[in-house]
C-alpha cells in the first residue's frame, strides 16, 4: 500500500444520478435522512447528499454540460462518468481525504449524522445482491 493511501481515509463517495437525483428518493425510503443539497460552480455539477459519523453519499449530475466540460474541469471526467453512466463508464468514485489525526480536527459538514458509512454500502449492496454480501 503506498504511504499515500495509508494515511488517507475514505471522505465520500459519489454516484452519478440522473438530473435531479430522483434515485436519492429511495435512500430516503430506506430511511435514510438527506443533508444539504450542494451545487459546484465552474464544475457544472450538483448533487443530493446523505451524511455519515466518517463521510457522504453523494448523488451528483450535470446541470451544465459546458461547465462539465470545460478545460478546467476534462481532467476529472466527470463529463464522460456522468454521460456514460449506463453504457460503460463507471458512475462513482471513492474519494479520500488525509486522516483527521495527521491533518487536525476535520470541520463538521452541516449535514445529519446518521450512521457509519462502511455499514451503509455493505447494507445497500446486500439489497441489490439478494443478500448475498455481509
């Protein structure tokens, strides 16, 4: 494992939605408690997210396609993430931020805290398997 990634841990994970996120509607009726919704000026991107004790679910689409793929922005992908989405193009991504002892107190987000993140994605993919990952 690289240093790098040892003395990163998991900030958010994002899931490209359709405009709107209509499929964060469902994590609601899972129970789930929606935080603040955000939008990303000169990315072109916005978002509904879920917040946890250690990170967010972060539903996010294009709302302006220039923005998305603009020259600042091509480097990400996103563009090609969000339009691809269900034709090939992996639609998340794990981000990672410095561990909170090797970077000081991180600041809170504003958002609900509601549970911990690793149980929420071993929950949602048991669902989506059929129950077959504990």
């Amino acid at each position: 494992m690289s240093e790098t990634l040892a003395a990163s841990e998991l900030d958010h994970v994002f899931i490209c939605a359709s405009i709107g996120a209509p499929e964060a509607d469902r994590l609601v009726e899972f129970g789930l408690t929606e935080g603040t919704r955000n939008a990303h000026p000169g990315q072109g991107t916005a978002n509904r997210r879920f917040f946890f004790h250690n990170a967010m679910l972060e539903l996010l689409w294009v709302h302006d396609a220039a923005e998305a793929q603009s020259e600042l922005v091509r480097p990400t992908r996103l563009w090609e993430r969000w339009a691809g989405r269900s034709g090939g193009a992996c639609p998340l991504a794990l981000c990672f931020r410095p561990r909170a002892h090797q970077a000081g107190a991180l600041r809170g987000s504003g958002g609900v805290v509601i549970s911990s993140m690793p149980l929420l994605v071993r929950r949602m993919l048991s669902a989506a398997s059929g129950g077959r990952v504990t």
